[in-house]
C-alpha cells in the first residue's frame, strides 16, 4: 500500500508568477556565466550584457517556505560597467552593493545601522562566489510587462532585522503577502531596504572589472555565515 497523505501538494504551473508581495526566505545560486570577475575567485563566474559593457551576477532565486516553497525566478545584478553615474561610477553596482550587504545583514541577523568592527567584518567577502548559497528574508513583486519584456518576479526588497516580518519569514512562519503594485501604492517605511551583513571572511575588493586572466578557480573556503 502507498501513503500519499504526506506528499507535498503538486507545485504550481512553471510559468505561472509568484503574486506580487509574498513574503519568504530566499536562497540565492549563483549561475556562472563564463566572464571573468575581479578577483581570481570570481573567474568564469560573470554573465557578460549583450547589449552594454555591464558584468552580471546571474542568479537563481528559490523560495524556501510557504505555499510556493521551492518556486524559482532569476535575477541579474550588475557588478561592474553599464550606465554611469556623474563620478564615472557604475550606477548598476552600486545598487547591488546595496543589495549584497542588504542580504549578508538579512542571513545573518545584523543590525543594518551596527558600525563595529566585528559587524563590518562580517560584511567583507573574498569574491561574489562567496554569495552562492546565502539565505536571507525578502519580499518578492511581480514586474510589469514592460517594452519587449514579460512579466517576472524579483526581489522587492530585502527584510532586514528589525522589520516587524523579519523574525517570522526567518522561522519559517506565514507572513501575509503584501503587494507592491496595489492601487493605491501602498508607502511603506524602511523595513529592509537598505542592506548589510555577511561572514567573518578577508576584505572582497571593489568588483570594478574583469580578472586579468581565467586561471585555474581557486579554492573557495567557506562563508562563516553558511555556519550559522
């Protein structure tokens, strides 16, 4: 006799959007795209824009909890080139940077506006492969179908300690969905938009541009927060 009483329930159709403001642990996989990054650890590791100068991290997002537990959408976030800001700065980056310290504070617990010492360290990594496997708390919306675009999911923004859903989605708990292209468009204080936290790793330097060469992918030892 087979017991199917303890089956999960059927997943929903693959090309059927996550609703716009579900809120859910994420787990983010690195997708390597074959460019090299700026430091040896990210060698092969970028995803190279067709139309621009801009270096991607390609990632594979999958919700951890919930009714859409083990749903996936992707995600690129630029680390290098694309549009520039009046410095000569790549606009992309820079909002990634946001959103990389914003998840490292998220899977790790850390207080976004904790400066010491041993919060900033936790907040260095050795290279962007060093991201691969992180699990943080985030929203996820539902973007417009736009010029030549589908409609797709991403990240809305990240919840940080301190959010009033943060301990819950971390547990693992229900957390109602709350939409971001509701009509009227809901404002809502900063509740973890802004980023930081990570693991006890050396200094990761500015990704600016490519590696000098490919070489051999080193090592990779393992971000302190993938222990904890």
């Amino acid at each position: 006799m087979f017991d199917f009483n303890d089956a999960q329930q059927q997943m929903a159709p693959q090309g059927e959007l996550i609703p716009d403001g579900v809120f859910s642990r994420v787990k983010l996989t690195v997708r390597p795209g074959g460019t090299n990054g700026a430091v040896p650890m990210d060698a092969k590791l970028l995803k190279a824009s067709e139309r621009s100068d801009a270096l991607m991290l390609n990632c594979e997002m999958t919700l951890m909890d919930g009714p859409y537990a083990r749903r996936k959408f992707w995600q690129n976030f630029t680390v290098a080139g694309g549009k520039r800001d009046d410095k000569g700065d790549s606009i992309g980056w820079n909002i990634s940077k946001s959103s990389f310290r914003a998840m490292i504070d998220s899977a790790l617990g850390l207080d976004p506006k904790d400066e010491s010492p041993a919060a900033r360290d936790k907040r260095k990594l050795e290279g962007l492969r060093q991201l691969d496997g992180i699990v943080f708390a985030a929203r996820i919306m539902v973007e417009p179908k736009s010029e030549g675009n589908a409609a797709n999911n991403r990240i809305a923004n990240i919840v940080l300690p301190g959010a009033p859903e943060y301990a819950k989605i971390m547990s693992g708990q229900p957390v109602p969905p709350d939409p971001v292209n509701a009509a009227p468009r809901k404002s809502r204080a900063a509740a973890g938009t802004v980023a930081p936290a990570w693991s006890q790793q050396a200094h990761a330097p500015q990704a600016q541009g490519p590696a000098a060469s490919a070489g051999a992918q080193p090592a990779t030892s393992s971000p302190q927060w993938l222990n904890t």
